[in-house]
C-alpha cells in the first residue's frame, strides 16, 4: 500500500499523500482494511495472536501487561494516525496528474489480505488442533 501512494505522490512524507480518498476511493478500502487487522480488531488472527502473547506475559509476569497493554495501544493509534495521513484531507497542490489504480494493484492487495481472511475461518492451521 504504502508503494502504491509511493508511485504515485513520489514521496515517502505521509503529509504530502493527505488525500488519496478523494482520488483512489477502492485503494482507501484496502488501506482501511489493512488498517483495522493490523489494530486487531475481532475476529482477525491478529487479536488471536496478541491474547495469546499477553496471556502468556502476564503469567510469567504481572508487570508486563502494563507494558504489552501500551505496545497495543501504541499500534492502534499509530495505524489510525497512519490512515488519517494518507486518505484524509486536502489534496495535495504539489500533484497534477495522478495514474488511476490498476487491476494488478488491487489482485496483489487481495492476495495479500485473503490468507488472513482464510485464517479466520479456520485457525488451527496455525494453531494446531483444538482438543
């Protein structure tokens, strides 16, 4: 995601890629998507993952919940703060003309999401049978 706002602003500064939403609306669903599994939203395998992983600190030490508590704090709010640069806003003056978005663009992002899509359905893939 983040090269395909690359290809198009030449800019890595999320400032100078403020509203993409308005210009590439279906590449906004797919970093929105991205977005809430990176923040482990339910059901996605990533709030398996971080249950699991807090579970097990807490049980070797009580303290660092405080710690793994702030590090799923910092994630979420670093993703919004990341989504919110990049497709909310003016568009930026700097950009003249910009390439729409092309069908190989959105398979790539669709073969990235659908194997977390498919871990969903069927966890023990991962985490072994449940008995």
């Amino acid at each position: 995601l983040a090269n395909t706002n690359y290809e198009r602003t030449h800019s890595r500064t999320l400032l100078l890629a403020r509203g993409l939403q308005l210009m590439l609306p279906l590449m906004a669903s797919w970093w929105l998507l991205a977005n809430l599994m990176n923040m482990a939203l339910p059901p996605t395998i990533n709030l398996t993952g971080e249950l699991l992983i807090i579970t097990s600190m807490y049980n070797w030490s009580p303290l660092t919940i405080m710690l793994t508590g702030a590090g799923t704090l910092l994630t979420a709010a670093y993703s919004l703060h990341m989504f919110l640069m990049t497709q909310r806003g003016k568009f930026p003056r700097h950009i003249i003309k910009m390439n729409p978005t092309y069908t190989r663009e959105h398979l790539l992002m669709a073969l990235h999401i659908l194997p977390l899509l498919m871990l969903l359905t069927k966890p023990e893939l991962v985490m072994g049978p449940l008995s």
